[in-house]
C-alpha cells in the first residue's frame, strides 16, 4: 500500500472509534500535551533553530522574506503561548453529542439527530509552527482523526510537535494513529486524489494556494479563498463613526482578512468625508486610489477596474463614490468575495436594506469588519472563516467540524402499517429527552 | 451570452432578492401554483400524453421499460395529487430567517447567526413529471431560485408544468426569472461547469447519474449514490421482531434505496433464525444469497464478493453469519453505503454499540430501514437523502437547502481596543432576542 494511503487508512480506523470518546478523556489528552510541549520546549526550539537556520540561507538568497522566517521562528514565550493554546481547547464545549433534534414518530418510536465527528480531516498548511497543534487540537476535540501537512520549511519544527502530540495524546488513550504527518508534495496530491477516505479539507494560505485545493480535488474544502470587504458610509452616517470604522477597517491589522480593501461613500457626503478620510489614512501611510468622481474631490491615485476585485492585504484602499444604498449592494454583490462587508449609518431601513442585501457570510451596521473572527464572535477558537454556503459559513467554530447522525429506537416497527390506502398516522411529536439521556439509561 | 450562463445569472439576480420574501407571499405563490395545475390540468394531460406516445414507441423498440413508461405517465388523479403535494409545501414551516445563535459581545456590539438561502440551486432529475412541482416549490419556500433539467422523455410535460409554476408564482410576487428550465444534455454539461454562480447541486436518479454528475463538477452536491442497507439480528434478538424487520424491510418496496440489501446473523442463532427467515423470504419471491456457513444451514445460491457491495433494488438479498457485532459493524463500515443501516436485540450494551459503531446517516435499534425517510421523520418533505457528511446526511429537508449569515450590529465599534497587551475583555453573553425582533424594531 502507498504510504500516504495507509496513513489515511489508520487514520480512518482511528476515526470510527473516535466518535465516543468521552469528553474527559479528550480534554485530558489535551492538557498532557500542552505540559509535553512545556517539558519538550528545548527539543522544540532546537528543532526550530535547524528550520530558521536553512530559511536565513534562503532570505539570504532573497528565496524568502524577513516577515516568512519571523512568522517560521519560536522562542521560550512562543512555545508556551502554543501550550496555552492547546490547553484552552480543553476549556471549550464538547461539540459531540449534542441532541439537535429529538421526535417521537409514534409509540415507542423515537427518532434522536445527534452531532456527531465528520471522520478524517486533510490539514495543509503554510509554514507556521503554532497551526500544526492547533489544528490538531480542534480535530482531536471534535472528535476527528486529522492528517498533516504542514509547509516545509517548518518541516522540523512539525515533526517535533507532531511526535509530542501523538504521543501524549494516544498515552491518554485516543486510538492510536488518530494524528498523521505527511511531508512531501507528491503526498499531498495523492492525498488530494483520496475522496474516497478524506471527508474534509481544510486548508490554510495564500489564495493561490486554496484556489489550487479546490480545483485539484473532489473532497470538500472548507475555507476561503480571499477577503475583499468593504465600508459602505451612507448620506446618513454619523462621520465620526464612518472615519474610525474606516481607519480601524484598514489600518489596525492590514494582512488580514477581515480588513477592509474599499470604501463605498454615498455622493452627498463625499466631498465633506473624502478629505477627512484621506487625511487620517495619509498620515498612517495608506495609499488611497479613487475612481474618477473621488479625484474631484481629492488628490488620489486613480483606481483602476483591477482594483474593485484586489485584495491588498496591505496600507492599500480603493474609493468609490456611489449614488445610493442600491449601487453600494450591487457593488459588493459583483466584486467582494461574500467575506464581511459593513455600513454606516444613522437610517435603520437603509441598514437593513444594506444587511439584507448584501449576499456575504457576515455583514455589519456600525462596526469594523476587523470584527469577523470566530474568537471575537464567541466560539471560542476558530477553526477558518468559510465564504463558500455549504457547510459552514463566516467565522466557523468546532460545530464545523461536526456533523450528525440520526438515531431511530423501535420495539419492533416496520413501515407496512404507515402505508397503503389507509395508513396509521405519525404522531411526530418533539421530545425534550436527548440522546445522552437514551444513552445513560436514564431516558 | 451563452443559453445557459444567461439562465443562471437570471436566476442568481432573482435569489438575491429572495431572501427576504415574506413567509405569506411564498405561500400564497405556492397555492396559486397548485389551482393553477389543477386549472389546466387538462393541458398538462395533453403534454403528457406526447411523451406517453413517443416513449410508448421506445418502449415497442425495446429501449424503455414498461415501469418506465407507467412512472412516465400522469392521469388526472395524479396532476392533483401533484397540485396537492405543492399545496402542503405552503403548510411547511419557513426555515428561512431563524436565529440560530444570537450573542452581546460586548455593550452595544450584538451579534446574529441567522437562517437564509443558499442562493442558485441546480436540479438534475429523471422523467418523473412529479419531481419538477416538487424540487421547485421546495426552493421556492427555502427562498432559493432553482435551475430545473428534467429527463428528455418528460419534456413536453416539464415545459407545461415550469410554465405554470413560473407563471404563476412570478405572479403572486416571486422574482421573475427564479425558476428556469434547461433541456439539452449539453445544456447540463454547461450547467456543471457554471460553479461561480451555482451553488448547490440536488440529483435525482440512479448511482451511475449521481456518480457521473459528481465527478464531472465543482458544486457542492447534495444526495446519495446508493443505499446498501443492512439489518444485523443479534444473538438477544427477538427472533419474531427480527423477521417481522427483515420481511418489511426488503419486501415492503424493494426498489427504494432504504431497503434492506443485506441481512447479517450473529452464528449463535443462525440455526433457529436462518430456515425461517428463508421460508418467509421464499413465499414473498425473494432470492436469498448466502455466505459459506450460510449455505450448511438453508439451501440457498451462494453470495459472491461482489454482493457485499450490491445494490439490488430488486427482491434479491444476500446473507452472512457473523461472530458477533463487532464483526458486524465491522463488515457495515467496509461494504454499507453509510446509509441506514438496523440492528434487531433485546440487548441494550450491544444496541449502542452498534448504534455508536455503525458510521451511517440513520442507524436503528429494532425498527426497520424503511422508516429512512424525510416525511416519516417528521421534516415535512425530503429534498434528499444525503450520505455525504458535509452539510447535510440523511433525509434532509427545507433545512438542507438553507445556509446561514452573520448580522453584528454596533454603535460605531472598532477592533482596537480588544487586542494589544491590555485587551478590553468581550462579554459573550446569549440573548434570547432574535434577529425578527430587531428586523420589526422590537428588539
């Protein structure tokens, strides 16, 4: 058997008993390997310091920039911020088991649709050292076997990391070969190729890079391919709102995302906010472009047609000025990426025209889009944020990494009688029992 | 514009500004669909009757089946029992607009997760005249504009029936365009390439069409290839409950994908079990196929590798002894189709671990395969049974054809003051409010 296929294959055994795991054991196994990572750190920056030292050649060589080797090195404080971060996975909410729907179909007919792990996970991620255990932690408390591939230049650094979680993990009693590493790119086509035993990718990077997942395989992938967001500021904004909103949209953390790339402003308010706009975003360094209406107003470079589709992921930002809420929707509906796209606003109905319209995973009144982040939106980690509608949409917690199973208890039942000319009719009544209930005997 | 890209953005302009139907208007669209149908029933019968004609002539060459043929042909009973199945759509509860997570993230700054449509949905279906009222008055009421191919032997009954329902929801207020009709093959070749602006895809037919269909696109596709159905009677069964469950569930209507294929025997009951359960299988014309160990205790042909995998749809079923349920879960996970899949015991320990064990949509506990089924579990209508596990599994309803979208509302809220080295904490509270009350502006 081909090696990436007997990895998937063990990973998929581990999956099926994976399913039942008891909350306990899992968020134990967690916490043993945070403390392993703690005991380990020596081993893990040595190991990191082979990978920093072959990427200075690289830099040096002008293969790779200052900001890729920065993102790819750890220190001391690095490493336990990542034994935290494993750590607080354990906090969270088992996802598994829950009773999302509950129905007695007739006597002693009882239907439970119960969440439940989607099976085998396909990771494949940039070269940053602390995605490896955050991903597999996620998997690991959703109850899903999860195989790695992380990008190379971290190759050593993952290899560590890898071997701590694996260990402490299946040492806690999750079944062995749950977590798998795969290195070379040829693995991953073929494991691109295995629709057949992967339920779900989920890819990390650049947009090139997602774009070329999703075009290269039949397995889903959640994820999303790029974040081009806007602020809409309409004739009823408060200025002093949309100014900050703007600045904050753009500025606080420009490779992002959720950071805005353009504005939207309604005509009437242009020529009193434009100037205003451009003098804060000048000042903290942003290279405004306009569209032919904006340079009346004020002295910009000119954007071109490119730009209304461009995600900068830098101090970059298109202007465009616009006759009203309606344009601002079809706007975003033609160029954005269905990502996060916000309105300021005093007017209610114009908000609601503008949230309802707007066709994207999450949508703002009053607020930065900086805001769209499953942490910031209370789910605790967040395992991507998905623009494609099936699945999972925005900022996705570990429900996206769940699925569910229907239950059906009978004494005996067949459907003969609920057929034919006269059928015996369903009660369909819901229940407030849940699965767990049913299960521990008690229901 | 090509013929086909034109329907689709038509219809992808009208899903925009279907989300917001109200609940009324779609019903109302529903009914007036419904009169309408029965109305020109007459000139439905007409159409049909040209198919009948045309495939009645393949039928006398020997190239379409008599069943064919009858699943083909409409009377006047069967154009109302249409009319009323679209009637009861408008009875369904609507699952758009639900709040499905509704949170304060800090004062003033709330947040929604609230139901909407998936936007353009493709339907791909055989000559049924039933399947074109039925898919498009299920995406009319989950608020989603639909692409319908129908088999080309129905042509003339689908052109009557899409106009009528075009005609008569547009009407009543439904965006024009929502609903559009294809009819060529190379029309649905186009149509699966068209992944920009499709975003979902529901097939019906056979597994050789879902499989094709699956492998020749990149939308997401909702349904399942096959169900290789098993029931698993245990060594606690209750023998009489076993073969009331094993009878329903391959003889009560063999050719639907819930059926039973496969009847699994823990070894120690198999002498009392197996000569009965052949002598009832043999008086209802059922094939029985056995296993080596099968065949030492009834006579009966013997079962090849190739019918573990099988799908009959027929009155065939094939038999294997087993050690006990581990094997049984065992042989389900590597032969079933992850669709329904029942185990027949008195005994609650083994119940739930197969039930655990058995990694299918629907798995049951003394009850039969047959009820794996949208309308008997109580979801109203079924667009499908999934055995993907992305999305949507088993019967799934109006449900399946929505996703979800993210309102946050603020009062002017920017990131900055939540990160950096002295975060502003969030609140992360649950509200009961929901984005209807905010929407009417009682929240």
């Amino acid at each position: 058997m081909r090696g990436v296929l007997k990895k998937v294959r063990a990973a998929k055994e581990a999956a099926l008993r994976m399913g039942n795991l008891p909350t306990e054991l899992k968020n134990d196994a967690l916490r043993k390997a945070a403390t392993s990572m703690v005991e380990h750190r020596g081993e893990i920056l040595e190991a990191n310091r082979k990978d920093v030292t072959l990427a200075e050649r690289e830099l040096k060589r002008g293969k790779l920039s200052r900001a890729f080797v920065n993102r790819l090195k750890l220190d001391r404080s690095k490493v336990d911020g990542i034994a935290k971060m494993v750590e607080s996975v354990a906090e969270l909410e088992d996802p598994v088991g829950k009773t999302l729907y509950a129905c007695k179909l007739d006597e002693g007919l009882e239907l439970y649709k119960v969440s439940c792990p989607i099976g085998v996970v396909g990771a494949i991620f940039e070269a940053r050292p602390d995605v490896l255990p955050q991903i597999s932690s996620l998997c690991l408390k959703s109850g899903n076997a999860v195989i790695l591939k992380g990008g190379k230049e971290a190759a050593n650094s993952n290899e560590i990391l890898f071997r701590l979680m694996k260990d402490s993990t299946e040492d806690s009693g999750v079944p062995e070969g749950w977590i798998q590493l795969i290195g070379a790119r040829r693995e991953v086509m073929e494991l691109l190729r295995l629709d057949e035993h992967v339920d779900l990718l989920v890819p990390r990077g650049g947009k090139e890079f997602i774009k070329f997942i999703q075009q290269n395989t039949r397995i889903p992938v959640l994820g999303h391919a790029e974040g081009v967001c806007h602020v809409y500021v309409d004739e009823h904004a408060d200025l002093q709102k949309a100014l900050s909103i703007c600045y904050d949209a753009k500025v606080q953390y420009p490779s992002v995302c959720n950071a805005a790339e353009k504005v939207l402003v309604h005509r009437s308010i242009a020529g009193e906010f434009l100037p205003r706009l451009v003098e804060i975003y000048s000042k903290a360094g942003v290279e405004v472009r306009g569209c032919a209406r904006t340079r009346e107003i004020v002295k910009v470079k000119r954007a071109t047609k490119q730009d209304w589709r461009a995600e900068y992921l830098d101090l970059v930002i298109s202007v465009k000025i616009v006759r009203d809420v309606d344009e601002a929707i079809e706007h975003i509906n033609e160029y954005g990426s269905k990502h996060t796209d916000a309105i300021v606003t005093e007017d209610r109905n114009t908000a609601m025209k503008f949230l309802e319209g707007v066709d994207s995973s999450s949508v703002m009144w009053n607020a930065s889009t900086r805001f769209s982040d499953g942490y910031r939106y209370g789910l605790g980690a967040e395992v991507g944020i998905s623009t494609g509608k099936i699945h999972a949409r925005g900022p996705v917690g570990l429900e996206g990494l769940t699925t569910s199973k229907y239950y059906l208890i009978g004494k005996g039942h067949v459907v003969a009688p609920y057929v034919g000319p006269s059928p015996k009719p369903f009660l369909h009544e819901l229940m407030r029992k849940t699965w767990n209930e049913v299960k521990g005997g008690t229901g």
